[in-house]
C-alpha cells in the first residue's frame, strides 16, 4: 500500500511535465522512426485494444497446469503463491508502464525493450543482453505455439480415429500454415480484432477445463480426492521450487514496451486500464482452472489438466466436449503464437523496409511477405524436427522470461526515478529483483539439468505423442512419459512409440 501511494505522490508531482505540445514531442521523434518501428509498431490503438494484446500475451494454455502446480504445494500455498504472482507481475508491469510513460514525458518514447535499455543500462545492454534474450523467448515461444497446436490438432485426430496413422510433424504443419497466414497480417495494432477473439477463446476452454473439472469431481467416475503432500522432506522441497517456478512463469509477458507501443498518444494511465482488462480475465480464469482442477483431481492432477478428462481411453466427459475444448484451444495458441511473432517481425521489417515508402507499396509488400513467410517456415521446421523442444525452451525462459517481467521492471524503476534508499519502495524492488533472480538461476539449472537427462531420448521429427504445454520456458512436470504423451494415449488405446521424457525443465525426480 505504501509503495502505490508513494507512486501516486511521485507522479502527481511529475503533472507538471503533462503540460507539453504534443505535436512539437511527435513531429523529430516520427521522423527518426525506422520501418520496424513505423509499420510494425505504429501507435494508433487505444487501452482497451492493449487489453486485448496483454490478455493474449499473458493468459494462454499454460495457464491449464496450474493445477499440478497445487499438487506440491496443496491449498493455502498454492492460493497464496497465485495471489503473490498475481500482485508482482502487476505491480512489476505497472512499474514499467511508468518509466516509459516518464521518458515519453521527457521527449523519448521508447517503443521496444532494447530501446530502454540503451537509454536506462547503456547501448551494450541493450544490444548484447535485453534484445538478444527477447528475441529468443519470443521466437522461441512461436515455435512452442506450433508444435502445441499441432499435438492438440493430433489429440482431435485420436479422439475420431484411435488408431490413425498420421504423425506428429504433419500437424505441426498444418498449424504452420494457419501462422504463415496471420504472419502476414501487417501491424501489431492489426491484431486488436483477433485478440479480442483471442480474449473470449481463453474464458471458453477456461469454462470448459472448470466445467469439466466440476462434473467429474461431482460424479462418481473421478478419482478419490487426495490433498496430501507426498514424498520425502527432499523431494516436497524440490516441489515447492517447481510449483513457484511454474506459477512465476505462467504470469510471463516479455513484450510490455511493445505493447504500449502500440497506443495511440498521449499514453499516460492507458497501459494501466489495459492491465486492468488483462487482470480481470487473467484472475477469473487462472484462479477458476486452479481451485476446480485441484478440487476434483487433487494429487492425481496431471501437469496438462485435459490428461485428467480420460481414464484408460475413456473419456469422463463427453468425446464432443474435449474436442470443443481442443479447438478453442488450437484457436488461441494461433492468437499467441503472431503476437509473439512481433518482436521478430519488427527486425524484419527493419531489415529490408523502405521507411520512406508506403507500407502497402509493392516495395514493402514483397520483402515482407518473404521475409515472415520465411521465419514461420523456420519455425515450423523447428517444432516439426525437435519434438522435445521445451527442453530447450525451459533454459531460454529462465534466462529470458525471468529477468525481463520481474527484474529489469523493478531496476528500471529505481534507476529512472531514484527512489530514496529508506523508501519502503526501493527495498520491495530490491527484494523482488533478489528473489525472482535466485528463482531464475534455479530454473536454469533444472533445465540443464533435464536436458542432460532426456538428451538420450532426443530424435529429429519423432512421432511424440507428447505436449508440453510449455510458452514461457516453464517446469512443468515431472514424470518420465509427458503428461499429453498419456492424454494421446489413452485416447489411442496404443502405447507411445517411444518414451518421452519431460518437455521441460523439472526440479524433481519421478513424482
């Protein structure tokens, strides 16, 4: 409370500064815009098209395995770890909102990530650390959108043909295509209509996996409830860190200064409001898939709560219902993967554009169109040849996701606004870059350590019958076969073709 209200005293003491001609601000800063910043990253949406871009960014199917997650730390920690997450990256994200804000105030809007690190750290920062590691988690993130949309495509295969013969990497092409289409969608701002969508597609699988969740528990098909802890002192410890690491993760963004960017100026207090709309879905559907999930499933949730909708290739809730819940599943995972695709589209477009000419001239279109075309080939190809690539996605997420949404918001912050060092303020941020640091080299080194572990099992374009759910580089399960591997198969009626380790990173041995 104190640290708001010391916010809201500092800004209010900044008013003055609101006092400046908008057009004078605009007119040097629009002419040094390059083509990444210009068509990409144009600056015409409101706040309410910003809570269509966070909600997206933010609450994806991730979200889904959130009930593992309670599994090691049971209901008060687990509600209590949500609230906490909630509350940081809230706070961490507004706190960026408002450094932004400030240097936009001062005549120098920074419009990507990298570009307040030059301003804030210094160029090397910017050029070497910041867009390097964005760049990974967000291109990384597209190809993980593409080999899950293709496994929840296979998943709807099994459930109308249980002993299809069609493999893994076909559906990831398939998926390929529908990104290759949006990829060519022109500007982050052109997809306010799709991430409305995106909006209500998040709140129905939401519905669903709670829904679900409420029946099964209800009827006499689910398992026995069980909230205890298991295991010994060393593996409830362990637990504990990977139930943090995934609840941390879950709440993961990476792209907040794009996201601002895209708002028409001036842009004080509209990020805040657009973080309102995106905290809104995010609480009604985080806290709704945890607390139902767990309520039916508790210990015996599985790291993908839809493994938990069939019990030895017996669906508990009705084929169409899965199938439902797949789809608008695929459909957000598409929303998710273009948004993601932003930052790579910037530097594209940076690449080969004319500023000068129009956006739509043949001289923009045709490089464009190559350019996209070519990265989601790329990352297609990718998700198609190393099925086990949330290995690796877990070791750029703990790199990436965790120092951009929960380290470099709070130094920014006291770098730009120089809090007092007695301020209650400046040692929450302290203790908030600490914590979120030491969690961040935890994660790594559980991902290392699991790719050491799978590297065995690794096969270019495997036919896995596994998903990781993993967006954001997350821990998220444990056992020796993945948590979709069990899903597919239960719905095949096969055994997997070969067993698959974790597809991310995990601070425990078998559960």
């Amino acid at each position: 409370m104190a640290a708001v209200t010391w916010l809201t005293l500092h800004h209010n003491q900044r008013a003055g500064e609101d006092d400046y001609d908008h057009h004078k601000h605009l007119s040097p800063t629009h002419q040094q815009l390059d083509a990444g910043a210009l068509f990409v990253l144009k600056s015409k949406g409101s706040w309410l098209h910003c809570g269509y871009h966070l909600t997206t960014s933010i609450v994806a199917p991730p979200l889904l395995s959130l009930p593992f997650a309670f599994t090691f730390l049971g209901w008060a920690a687990g509600i209590i770890s949500l609230v906490v997450g909630a509350l940081v990256t809230f706070y961490s994200y507004n706190l960026l909102s408002l450094v932004l804000e400030h240097h936009a105030q001062l005549g120098r809007r920074h419009l990507r990530f990298r570009d307040m690190a030059n301003d804030i750290l210094g160029p090397r920062w910017g050029r070497y650390y910041v867009g390097p590691i964005q760049f990974m988690v967000c291109y990384g993130a597209v190809i993980a959108c593409t080999l899950l949309g293709g496994q929840c495509m296979k998943a709807i295969y099994l459930l109308s043909q249980p002993n299809g013969s069609m493999k893994l990497y076909e559906f990831v092409i398939i998926f390929g295509f529908l990104m290759l289409v949006l990829a060519q969608i022109p500007s982050f701002h052109s997809l306010r209509h799709i991430n409305l969508i995106s909006l209500f597609l998040c709140l129905a699988y939401s519905a669903c996996a709670a829904a679900a969740s409420i029946y099964i528990g209800n009827s006499s098909k689910g398992p026995k409830k069980d909230y205890g802890l298991k295991g010994d002192t060393e593996s409830r410890i362990f637990g504990i860190f990977n139930a943090i690491a995934i609840i941390a993760t879950t709440y993961g963004n990476g792209i907040i200064p794009e996201i601002q960017a895209t708002i028409a100026p001036p842009v004080k207090g509209k990020m805040f409001k657009g973080l309102c709309v995106c905290y809104t879905v995010l609480i009604i559907t985080f806290f709704t898939v945890a607390i139902t999930g767990y309520w039916a499933f508790g210990n015996h949730s599985e790291g993908l709560l839809l493994s938990n909708f069939v019990d030895d290739g017996n669906p508990l809730v009705p084929k169409w219902f899965i199938l439902m819940t797949n789809l608008f599943t695929i459909l957000q995972l598409s929303a998710v993967g273009v948004v993601y695709l932003q930052p790579t589209n910037e530097v594209l477009e940076r690449t080969f554009a004319d500023p000068k000419s129009k956006e739509l001239s043949a001289r923009n279109v045709i490089p464009r169109v190559v350019s996209r075309s070519l990265s989601v080939v790329i990352a297609t190809t990718v998700a198609a040849m190393l099925p086990f690539f949330g290995d690796i996605n877990a070791v750029i997420g703990a790199f990436g996701f965790m120092p951009l949404d929960f380290i470099l918001p709070v130094v920014f912050f006291n770098l730009t606004f120089k809090p007092s060092k007695r301020s209650l303020v400046f040692w929450l941020n302290v203790s908030i870059a600490v914590v979120f640091s030491a969690l961040a080299i935890i994660a790594a080194i559980a991902a290392v350590r699991q790719i050491v572990l799978d590297a065995k099992t690794y096969r270019l374009f495997a036919n896995l019958k596994g998903n990781n759910w993993n967006l954001k580089g997350k821990n998220q399960e444990n056992s020796a076969v993945s948590e979709m591997s069990k899903y597919e198969t239960r719905l095949s009626h096969e055994p997997p073709e070969f067993p698959v380790f974790s597809r991310t990173s995990s601070l425990l041995g078998n559960r």
